[in-house]
C-alpha cells in the first residue's frame, strides 16, 4: 500500500466506528496480556492517527507515535496539541528503509500495521533491536484471510498471518516467551457482496 492512499485517508481515518471500536480492544487485551506500567516507554509503529497508542498512553510513561505516512503523524499531531498531551510524541519512520534510531523502549506495538509491511524480518529485527532488554513487542494483525479484507484497489503484501509461523520468525529473532490470544472476531461487509468472518490476534514476545 502506497503511503498516498494513507495521506489521502488520513483525515476521515477516525471516522469509523469499527475502527476505533478495535483499536480499543487490541489496547485492553496488550494492557490484560502484557501489563504495561507508568514506568515505561512505548514504540507505537505504524501509529497511523495514534488510536493505540492515544489508549495506551495514561499506562505509560510516555508514547512515540512512528509512521511514514505525513498525513497521519498530522492528525495525530493536531490530537496531541488538542488534549496538551505532553507525553506523546509522533515521529516519521519507515523500519524497511530508514537506519534503526537510537531510541530504546520498554515496549513496542503494533495494530494492524504489519501486514502493510513487505519486509517482516528486516523491521522485526529492528523492533528486536529498538526494545531495552526485558522489554515487550505486541503485534495485532488479522488470522490468515483469502485476500478480501481489503478492497481489490488496495494491494497489501500479507493477507494476514500463520500465528505459528510469525511466532516461529519471532523465536528466530530471539524474542522468547511468544504467546498469542485472539482480540475479536467479526464480520465485515466484502467486495462482491455480503459478509465474511475475520480474526484479529495478538502475540507478545520478550526481549531477554
């Protein structure tokens, strides 16, 4: 996906209410699975208008919104001004293309961003390489789906994932303690009619 289609999406993004409605849960079920605390610092990549990251922020000590679309970091940027919200941050980042920051965190999520991701390994190493030791990475994606939970005019490079095979690619990064629980599961209307099930997971793994 092009990051004009995000630029272009970027000011009705808030819009929907399915969408926020799930950016919600995936932030109450990181929050039940991986027990974020006001002590720590949180990577939210592939931020978008900082919904997760927005939720997570009165857990934490802090929250850096990363994306590489201008167009949302603006939106969350008007959100950060708006609420006078002095620990949250946006910054534009690309993991696939951009050198890894020197910036450390105690935890790093992402929702509903990876499968936008052609890259997986390079910006798990990335996200590997950016957690302190200790620290948590949460993914939020789609169950593995036939190609339908994006209009055919949106080309995306994974129709979802394997849960076991990204846990495997995860262990291969040296992430331990993988686990993954299911977010929601829901219908949604499909391209050619009617409506198809789709399931969200989360998996977290530890950097030892």
């Amino acid at each position: 996906m092009t990051m004009s289609y995000f630029d272009q999406a970027a000011a009705n993004w808030d819009d929907q209410p399915a969408r926020v409605r799930l950016m919600k849960m995936v932030g109450e079920t990181i929050v039940r699975e991986a027990a974020p605390t006001s002590d720590m610092t949180v990577l939210d990549y592939g931020c978008g208008t900082g919904l997760l990251g927005l939720y997570l922020l009165p857990y934490v000590r802090g929250v850096t919104g990363a994306d590489n679309s201008p167009g949302m970091l603006e939106v969350l940027r008007k959100k950060i001004a708006a609420g006078g919200l002095n620990t949250m941050r946006a910054v534009r980042l690309d993991l696939e293309n951009d050198p890894v920051p020197e910036d450390r965190f105690h935890m790093v999520v992402v929702g509903m961003a990876m499968h936008h991701i052609a890259d997986v390994d390079k910006v798990l190493m990335a996200f590997r390489t950016m957690l302190l030791p200790g620290g948590v990475l949460c993914i939020a994606d789609l169950d593995t789906e036939p190609g339908t939970f994006h209009p055919a005019s949106v080309a995306v490079p994974h129709h979802g994932f394997d849960r076991g095979e990204l846990k495997g690619r995860l262990a291969e990064h040296g992430l331990a303690e993988r686990k993954d629980v299911t977010v929601a599961t829901f219908a949604k209307p499909v391209e050619g009619g009617g409506e198809q099930e789709f399931s969200i997971f989360l998996i977290t793994a530890r950097r030892p």
